[in-house]
C-alpha cells in the first residue's frame, strides 16, 4: 500500500488517476463518435412541403417520418460541445 504523504507515492497515484482520467475520456469520445455515425443527415424529399430538407438517418418520428437534421440526440451531443 502506498502512502499519498510520500512524494514517489503522490506522483504515482496522481499518474494512476490521469491514466485513468484519459481511460474514460477516450472512451467516452469513442462513444459518442459511435452515436454521431448513426445519425448522420441525409438528404430527403418532404412531399408535405414539396422540397428537399435534411432529415437523420438514425431517428424516426411514431407518425413513420424521418426526424428532422438535427435530430434531437445531436442537439444533445451538441449542447456538451463538439468534440
Ligand atoms: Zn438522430
């Protein structure tokens, strides 16, 4: 068991915590790439109003239409900053 009192214990431990700082973050990033490649827009044509608007790839409305370019979980991606 190392003592945090002892220098080499501290630096060692603070090295332990930023390793696993940098973990969670990569993975987190990871994560959230993995999202961002499902909803990606694509172009559609919205016969309702007769011309052409980005809707998600990932993301469906009940009613069977596309969600609307940015979906809701970009604009929840987004609000946390772009990575
Ligand atoms: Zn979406």
């Amino acid at each position: 068991m190392s003592d945090p009192t002892y220098p080499a214990d501290a630096y060692r431990q603070a090295c332990d915590t930023a390793n696993r700082a940098k973990d969670l973050l990569e993975n987190a990033e990871a994560a959230i790439a993995r999202v961002r490649e499902i909803h990606q827009p694509i172009d559609a044509l919205n016969v309702t109003i007769g011309k052409g608007q980005q809707v998600c790839t990932g993301c469906g409305k009940d009613d069977g239409n596309w969600e609307i370019w940015p979906c809701p979980t970009i604009r929840a991606l987004d609000e946390g900053g772009r990575l």
